[in-house]
C-alpha cells in the first residue's frame, strides 16, 4: 500500500475558510509538518485542492515520528567546503 506524503510548504494565513478548511482536514497546521495519507481518490481532491501550498510525494510506507526526526538530523562531524586563503 502506497501512502501521500504532505508537507505544508506555504502558509494558510489570509486565505479563505474552505482552504484552511482543508488544510485541517488533512490534519496540517504548521509549515513544515508532514503527514502520510493512504493513496485514494478523496485524498487526492483535497490536495488538489491546495495544491499550492503543499509539497507532495508518494512513498510506499508511512515514516514514524521517530523516523521523521532521524532523517531531519545532519550527519555528524563537519566538512571544509573550500579552502580559505591565508
């Protein structure tokens, strides 16, 4: 089963009911928050419906919280991007 996922890319301040509406409907409220919907038809209207403002991608499995947090965290150490003359 294959599942959306959809981050909330721009803000829903200033626009109309319905669209903030939706928005909740599918359960975002913060930019940058992510959630996973199963693909079917109902979810897809609704990001059409603010298709603007969100991000989508189809994943094959919904990510934990857990996971969501390792895949945010940088890998450790640093890297010297380029060499500064001295």
């Amino acid at each position: 089963m294959s599942f959306f996922r959809i981050t909330l890319h721009r803000s829903a301040i200033g626009l109309p009911q319905r669209t903030r509406g939706v928005l909740a409907a599918l359960g975002l409220r913060k930019r940058s928050q992510t959630v996973f919907h199963p693909v079917s038809p109902q979810s897809a209207g609704m990001i059409l419906k603010v298709k603007e403002l969100v991000k989508v991608s189809e994943v094959d499995r919904a990510l934990s919280p857990k996971e969501m947090r390792e895949e945010r965290r940088p890998e450790p150490g640093f890297w010297v991007e380029k060499a500064v003359p001295r």
